[in-house]
C-alpha cells in the first residue's frame, strides 16, 4: 500500500497588480449606478427621520418641531346628543 500523503492547498502568489480598464460607457455606467444608489440611500434616510419624527410627535416622545394639534370643534350646546 502507497503511504498517504496529505496535499498541500494550492496558493497563487504573485507580485504583479491587476488593472481594470473600462470603456468610456462603462466608466459612465459605473459613476451613474454609484450615484443613483447615493441618491436613493439618502433618500431613504430622509424618509426614515421623517418617519421617526411623525411617529415620536404622535406619541409625544418629541414635543419640539411638532405641529401644533389641530383645533377642536367647538361644543354645541343648542345641539342635544
């Protein structure tokens, strides 16, 4: 019987760096799809701190930039229930 020899995981060494060339659309490509996911990122953290606020004025956890609650009708006495 041939003695086992455990094998060695193969590793690629090398020195030298890997370039990317892109094409003029696809550099227009990338910067677009880097910009549009700024652009909804941001929007979504807007959209979150303006949930937040509307939420903490509902439950009165924020009392400053709140608006203000709205009028109540006036009770009619003349009215009966």
């Amino acid at each position: 019987m041939a003695a086992a020899v455990p094998l060695q995981p193969q590793v690629i060494r090398s020195s030298e760096n890997t370039q990317l060339t892109l094409s003029r659309w696809q550099t227009i490509g990338a910067v677009a799809v880097v910009v549009l996911i700024a652009i909804g990122a941001f929007s979504m953290a807007t959209y979150g701190y303006v949930a937040a606020r509307d939420w903490g004025c509902k439950t009165g956890t924020f009392q400053s930039g709140c608006p203000a609650p709205p009028p109540r009708s006036p009770v009619r006495t003349d009215i009966p229930a």
